[in-house]
C-alpha cells in the first residue's frame, strides 16, 4: 500500500480545510488508518484514527473540531478539520496499519503503523 496525502494549504484561524489520503491498493482490508501531525520542533503526534469498522478516536486537542473519515470502495481517507488554529500549524501525514489480529476496543500505536504517505503542509495564519 502506498499513501498519498493531499490537501493542505494556508488558511486563517477558524477556517476549514479538508485533508485527503489516497492508497494505491485497497485500504479495505488495513485494520486502522490515522492521521498524524508533526509541528516545527516537535514530535509526531497522533490526530484521528478510524478502524474498518468505523470507530474513531481523536486526540484531545482536536475533539470536536477535527472529524475522520473512510471510504473503503474509494480506498481514501479524510481528516475534515473545522474551527482552525494557530497550533494546528504542521506536517499532517497519513498512516495505514497492515491487517493483523488487534484486540478489540484497542488501538494502534505509532509504531504500529505500516504504511505511511509523505506528509501535507498545513498552516493557519492568526
């Protein structure tokens, strides 16, 4: 599987921007897809994650302004993010975990992750 993210761009505060993760092979049969940010200086750190189920799990700082999506027939990923600001400022990249048994109700970790795409540029001016 090979990701390709898209979509980043500069916005202002409060704006909108809809980031989108395209797989070159099926992304049905992946356990968990995430969405990762990297700001300048800092680690890479979780943003939302989606099983194929369709459960999700969002860091703290995003909950309730950022929403995950998956489309399995379109082998794509969205990261639908609302209400912007200034520290969501970063790399955003998109991540696959390969299928493999996982224990119900847990998630992946960084680690976990297979495959990952080669990050968009989010900016959010103030």
């Amino acid at each position: 599987v090979q990701l390709q993210a898209s979509g980043g761009g500069l916005v202002q505060a409060g704006g909108s921007l809809t980031l989108s993760c395209a797989a070159s092979g099926t992304i049905s049969s992946a356990n968990s897809m995430g969405w990762y940010r990297q700001a300048p200086g800092k680690q890479r750190e979780l943003v939302a994650q989606t099983t194929r189920g369709g459960s999700t799990n969002y860091a703290d700082s995003v909950n309730g302004r950022f929403t995950i999506s998956r489309d399995n027939a379109e082998n794509r990923v969205y990261l639908q993010m609302n209400s912007l600001k200034p520290e969501d400022t970063a790399v955003y990249y998109c991540a696959a975990e390969a299928e493999r048994y996982r224990r119900p109700n847990t998630w992946p970790s960084y680690n976990d992750y297979d495959y990952w795409g080669q990050g968009t540029l989010v900016t959010i001016s103030s």
